[in-house]
C-alpha cells in the first residue's frame, strides 16, 4: 500500500510532536510514502509566512528529500471535478487544499494520511488513516 501525508502529519513529523507517527513512518517501506505538490506548497508556504529555526527547517528538508513527489497524472482532472461536483451537491465542500490533495490521491490509488478524517472521510472512495493517534 501506498500513502500520502497530508501537511499536518508532515507538520508533527518534522516537529517530533508524536511518536505513534513517528515510528509509523519509521516501520514503511522505502518509496511507500510520497508527499504531493500541494503539501510541498503549503509547507513552503508555513516557511514563508514564519520562518522556522535551523533544526526544525533542517528535519523539513531532509523529510522532502526522503519523500518523493507523487506526480500528477491526467485522471487528477476527472478525480477533482467529479469530487468537487459530488461534495457541493451535498452541501458538504471540504477546503480546497483539501479537495486537491484528495484528488491527487485518488488519481494514484493512494491512501491519505491525516489528523483531518472528519473532513477526508467525506470524499466518496478515498482511503483515509490518521497516525496521530
């Protein structure tokens, strides 16, 4: 199996904020564990907005060295607009980071990894765990 961290998760990682994560990621085979674009962005926006210290930033950097990048393909396309499509109908829109990330992971068959399940959970097919508990 495969899996996508989402930016809190990459978050409490990079921080040493939970050792149930931690070690989670720790026992993964090598290659299993991707970050997507839009995490990579919004990490990159984190540092932006608050530059961190050289420790934490040091712990960042390594983790996206470690991690591929999953790559887009083309069914992202059809994954986000049918997700988005079925999600407002029902009145229950996830934020748009959000909506992307589960997406990206449709497109590839990956399971997503958060804190934020109340929200994920709400996209019809996505495999969702949370390594904070």
């Amino acid at each position: 199996m495969r899996y996508l961290l989402d930016t809190d998760v990459f978050s409490v990682i990079a921080r040493q904020n939970n050792d149930a994560a931690h070690k989670k990621l720790a026992q993964m085979e090598s290659g299993s564990v991707m970050l997507s674009l839009i995490t990579r962005a919004e990490v990159a926006f984190g540092l932006e907005k608050q530059p961190v210290g050289p420790a934490l930033l040091g712990r960042i950097l390594s983790m996206q060295r470690l991690l591929p990048t999953l790559p887009l393909n083309d069914s992202f396309i059809a994954h986000y607009a049918r997700t988005r499509d079925h999600l407002e109908k029902r009145g229950t829109p996830i934020g748009h980071n959000d909506l992307w990330l589960a997406a990206h992971a449709l497109s590839a068959d990956v399971t997503v990894v958060t804190g934020n399940t109340r929200e994920f959970k709400r996209v019809p097919g996505l495999r969702v765990e949370n390594w904070l508990v």
